[in-house]
C-alpha cells in the first residue's frame, strides 16, 4: 500500500484533494470520561466549582472540531456546516458519554473533525473537574460512524460487510 502522505523522496505532503468533488460528508466519534465518586457527585449535584461542566465541555468539543487542522499535521482546512457535541451523564457506571456528530459538504471527510470534538470535550471536563479529584479516566475515543466520500459509509461493527 502506498503511502498518500509522504512524496516519492519521503518527505511529508498534504493529500491533493483539488480533483476530488465536493460530497455531502458526515462523521460520529464518541469517547467516555470514567469519574471517581467525588466527581460523579458534584455533577449530578450541579456543584463543581468551575460551574456547569457539561456545558463549557460541548462548546468546547465545537471549537476543538474548527481547529483539527491546526492541531493534526497534515489535515486539511475545512469548512464544517454543523457540529453537535453532547455530554451526558451515566450515573449507574459513574461516566460522561460524549458524542460528537459532523457534517460538512467538503472534498474531504469529517471523521477527525468529530474525533477531536469528542477528546477535547473530555479534556474540557478533566481540566474543570481535576480540583476535586485528578483520577479521572479518559477511554474509548472511537468512530461510530461516517458517510460521503469514495469510500462511502463505515459503521463500526459492519466493517467487512
């Protein structure tokens, strides 16, 4: 398999995506954050220090989803039309699911868009939480799933199909 991001001398190339047509281009990431006790209790009390955790963390999953390219080496600027974050709160396994949903009519895909909402949302709720207790867990970013492009739609769990 031949590399597309690297010249025939080895040396590093952004993917020319000038022929490529523009696709309505769609992509899910999710990710977990396991809390200690302390934190799960100051979030569903609504008390943390730094205020309503949840919140700042989705607007700021949004604005990690503009900043992939400046953030990923090689990853192209891309205009995005609409990103949703989420973080909900699983108090019966101690957790915040995030999720991250992308969609963009672009040349190129989303799916690093919406994986890097998911981290920094997490990162987000560590930062604002790590005053209480720092034995936060971070796991389980993945790509649940994407359409748009030549390669067409990936489903995790349907690969092969």
């Amino acid at each position: 398999m031949s590399s597309t991001h690297v010249d025939i001398h080895g040396h590093p190339v952004m993917v020319d995506v000038t022929d490529k047509k523009e696709t309505l281009r769609s992509a899910e990431a999710e990710g977990w954050i396991l809390l200690p006790a302390a934190v799960l209790r100051a979030v569903l009390e609504g008390n943390t220090p730094k205020g309503d955790i949840l919140k700042v963390a989705e607007i700021a999953g949004i604005m990690a989803t503009k900043k992939t390219a400046e953030l990923i080496p090689l990853c192209h600027p891309i205009r995005l039309d609409s990103v949703q974050v989420h973080c909900d709160v699983c108090a019966e396994i101690g957790a915040i699911h995030i999720t991250c949903f992308v969609r963009a009519k672009e040349v190129t895909g989303v799916e690093m868009e919406a994986l890097q909402g998911v981290a920094e949302a997490a990162l987000c709720i560590y930062d604002m939480c790590k005053g209480i207790d720092k034995g936060m867990t971070i796991e389980g970013i993945r790509l649940l799933k994407k359409s748009g492009g030549k390669s067409g739609t990936y489903v995790l769990g349907e690969e092969g199909v």
